[in-house]
C-alpha cells in the first residue's frame, strides 16, 4: 500500500463554522452526589442507612463496594472505619471544599449532552454519578438500575494540577505531571464524554498509526463539536503552547512521519507516542507533545467532513477504512 500525498498547502484556518441552536432540545441526566449521601450517613445507625442508600443506588452502590471500596455488607461497622480514617476525612473536606458548587459543571453536561443529540439523534444523556475512590478510579461507564447508560467520576482525582498527586505513590506513572495537569474541573465534561464516546465507537479497526490516528481524529472531532466552547487544549489536553506548536507545524509533523514511515508502522512501540498520552513525541523538536498523530487524525477527519458534508456522524463513525478517508479527504498539511 502506499500513501496519497498532495502537494498543495493551506495557509489559514477556514471560516469558523456556526455553532448550532440547541435550545429546542431535551435531554434528562440525573446528578447524583454519591459521595455526599455516602459521608452523609449517620454513623450511630449505619446498618439502617447503608441498606437505604445501596436501595436507592443498587447498581452504582453494587460496583462501588466491590470494586472502589470493597466492603464485606453483611458487615456494615466496616464502613465506619473507612469513612472515618483521618486520611479519608481530609480528602472529602477537600473534595468538598472544591466541588461545593458543582452547577455549572453540570450545566456543562447539559449542554454537551444538547449537542450529542443535536449530531447523534438516537444518543440518550448518561446519569452522573460523583464519588470519592481514595485515587483509584476516576472515571467509568456502567448502566444503572433502569438500564440507563451511566458515568461515575471519581471527583478526588479532578482536584487541579497543583494538587500534589505525585506524592501519592512517586513511582506511579499515572501521577506524571503531563497527566495530572488535566486533573481538574475544566476536563470533567470533557474526559466524561471522551469515555462515552469510545464506548460508542469501539476499538479502532487496525493496529497500524493511520488506523489509530483517523479513529482517534475522529473522536476528537466529534468533541470539538459537542463541545464547541472548549478550548483545542481541553479537546487536545495540551497546553496552549502545545496547541499554538501543533498549530504551526502541520507540514512538519506530516513530513516527519512520512520520513520515518510511521503512518502504516503496526508495532505498538514505535507508534505509541504518537497516539497515547505521552509528555513528547520521539525525534521531534522539543516543543512537540505527545499524541502529535491523533492531531493530525483530527485535521485529516475534519477535512474529509468538509468534501462529505451531508454527512451524518454516525456513518462517519461506521467508516472503518481509514485509508478511504485520508484519500478522499485531500488533507492538505498548513505550511
């Protein structure tokens, strides 16, 4: 196989599309404050209020004390223990103090949730659960009771970049400062749907960087218009020197991977930084993020939209063949 290249090159950006009127549509989400009615518990009659709240939330409360807080509930006394260890306090006045107000978070659900029905019509919002996991979960899908698709959001790993997680566990690659830097409430909304629509869309169809790159351009695409207030850093989680990088290196980036024959490259090590958060991407100058492909998956996506555009997203999801969109999308790298 080979690579179609065009040796044409765009100078600007194009005429920001308008954002559409989504004030007609309805969506229904619940917010549940879990950890509130969890540390809210009276302590002196735990039994009785255990069962109450696993009653209210059966299938959230099923997957937290297995999997997040595994409890024995034939033992409820156990739970006292936890809720009350000195470090567990101190982690929920934080969460507290820092998610006392959670409106405008929601209303950001809200409102992404207007635009995924707007662009995909048999989309149904997702109930929001929040919760505290101790660090060990930060988000997740799961249906809950009524078979209504839902996502829990571990609000302890949101608490800011300057929140010391590295001192959790220092060894721990998941506390790197490229990734915790995105620990905050500005990513809630967006690393939520993110999770929502990589359930939507499954896997990508190959193993090689063009597969991963226009699958995952895809996804970003789709979150630049569910949320089409957020800034390219929040849909990228880069800084904006990063965005501004990427911005002014399209032909460079493009260049680079032909040079070193990346794009149809299969072998996970060699492609990894390209599409997986990663603090840089190998070989290139030193202002180049990680995932410098997905970046380029998402200019090449949103060209191919551009030649298709009575396109509806769902068929652009269903499109596997990623050497089809790059063809037909006539991506032409900014010089």
């Amino acid at each position: 196989m080979f690579l179609s290249i065009f040796v044409i090159y765009s100078c600007g950006d194009s005429d920001s599309e308008m954002i559409p009127d989504v004030s007609h549509i309805e969506e229904s989400h619940e917010l549940i404050r879990f950890e509130k009615a969890l540390f809210g518990l009276d302590t002196n009659k735990i039994d009785q209020e255990l069962k109450a709240l696993i009653d209210q939330y059966p299938a959230f409360s099923k997957l937290f004390f297995t999997n997040v807080f595994p409890i024995d509930l034939n033992d409820p006394k156990a739970l006292n223990k936890i809720l009350g260890a000195e470090s567990m306090v101190h982690l929920k006045d934080t969460c507290s103090h820092v998610f006392k107000d959670f409106d405008q978070i929601n209303q950001d659900f809200s409102q992404a949730f207007k635009y995924l029905k707007y662009y995909i019509n048999s989309a149904t919002a997702p109930n929001i659960y929040t919760f505290i996991s101790e660090f060990g979960y930060q988000r997740f899908l799961f249906q809950d009771e009524n078979g209504k698709d839902a996502i829990g959001i571990g609000l302890d790993l949101f608490l800011g970049g300057d929140y010391p997680y590295k001192s959790i566990d220092p060894t721990n690659p998941n506390f790197s400062e490229y990734l915790t830097r995105s620990f905050n409430k500005d990513h809630i909304v967006k690393k939520s749907m993110e999770l929502y629509l990589e359930d939507l869309m499954g896997p990508a169809p190959g193993n090689r960087m063009l597969d991963q790159m226009i699958h995952n351009g895809k996804k970003l695409f789709i979150l630049d218009k569910i949320l089409p207030m957020a800034h390219d850093s929040i849909i990228l989680e880069y800084t904006s020197e990063q965005v501004k990088w990427a911005d002014q290196n399209q032909l460079e980036m493009w260049a680079f991977f032909l040079k070193e024959e990346l794009f149809y490259e299969a072998n996970g090590l060699k492609i990894s930084k390209y599409i997986n958060p990663s603090p840089n991407s190998p070989k290139m100058p030193p202002g180049a993020p990680g995932m410098t492909a997905n970046y380029l998956g998402w200019k090449i996506v949103e060209a191919y939209v551009d030649k298709n555009p009575s396109m509806d997203f769902i068929t652009l999801i269903k499109e596997k063949n990623a050497q089809k969109i790059l063809d037909e999308s006539r991506f032409k790298p900014r010089k």
